[in-house]
C-alpha cells in the first residue's frame, strides 16, 4: 500500500485544485487576481572531465534561473498593478525620476488553499519587480470578455514557506433525513 500524500488528512485523495489562492504583498492581499503563472526553475548543466579519462564525462548542476512570473486580474479601479509597474519606468515623470530605485522591489506570497479556505500551501518569491505590464488588453466590441491586465514579474528566487502546514480539513457533516 502506498504512503498516503496527506499525512494530516489520511482520507484525502485528491491533490489540491488550482483555482483558491491569494497573492499577498507590503502585507496585504492583492484584489481580484485571477491567474498566477508557473513557478518555474531551471538549473544549467555544467559538463566537464578529467584530463585522463577521455571516455567518461561528469555533469555538475551551474547556474539556477527562475521564470518571470505573470499575474492577471480584471481591470478594476484598484491601481496596485499600475503603481508597481510606474516604480520600474514611470515615462513622463520627469529626468532622473523614471525608476525608483529605493523600492521598486517586492517581496510576495502566494497562498495555495484548500476547498474549504484553509492555507495548505505558500511560497515566498524574493526580488520581484515589473518587467512588462498591460494597462488594457486589445479592446473588441464584438467580444465576450472581461477586460484582463496582467504584470509580468521578474524574480531572484523562491521557496516553500515551510511553516505552513497541512491544515486539518473539517469533516462535513451529514444530517439524518
């Protein structure tokens, strides 16, 4: 018999779903996100070998890259995509005050949950800043769509946060007929 995948909730067997998350930065919840892209790495490949062993050679992990990370939301009022991405390059702010410099970095989470709302799983992403954003996608008449912008971040890294835990999940009660 296999190892259950949920040590806490012996009885789950389904992975968790991709659709409840927050995405949290400067300690709070951002609004409306509807889609987190892939965190994603790639570690290079480093071949090489020694100078007697013409027949053999050996592979070393070198240098580690991340994914840009692309965050998508409705387009709202709410104007935290916009003012982040005016942090990288704010044209006509005047010379010299395109980019801020002190801040234009964050740091965030993002919170996979469960079914029922409980934090299962979270990472931190490290040094993020906007390198493309979309104030406003193509705009058709004809459509039948939401209005979508989405920031596309870059980052220097990520982990698991490890202090979050598998929560235990509430049983559901069935009532008698």
């Amino acid at each position: 018999m296999p190892a259950p995948q949920f040590p806490v909730n012996t009885h789950r067997y389904d992975p968790y779903k991709n659709f409840k998350f927050r995405v949290r930065w400067d300690g709070r919840y951002v609004a409306g996100i509807s889609k987190v892209g892939a965190l994603k790495r790639t570690t290079e490949m480093v071949e090489h070998r020694e100078g007697g062993d013409p027949s053999m050679s050996r592979k070393s992990p070198g240098r580690t890259k991340y994914d840009p990370i692309l965050l998508e939301r409705g387009v709202t009022h709410d104007k935290d995509f916009e003012q982040w991405a005016n942090m990288a390059w704010n044209y006509g702010s005047g010379l010299g005050t395109e980019v801020s410099l002190k801040d234009f970095r964050k740091d965030l989470i993002i919170e996979l949950m469960n079914e029922a709302g409980q934090v299962a799983i979270a990472y931190k992403i490290f040094r993020c800043w906007v390198s493309e954003f979309t104030a406003l996608p193509q705009l058709d008449a004809n459509a039948n769509a939401i209005a979508i912008q989405s920031i596309q971040l870059q980052n220097e890294g990520w982990e698991r946060d490890y202090s979050v835990t598998e929560p235990t999940e509430p049983e559901r009660l069935i009532e008698p007929a």
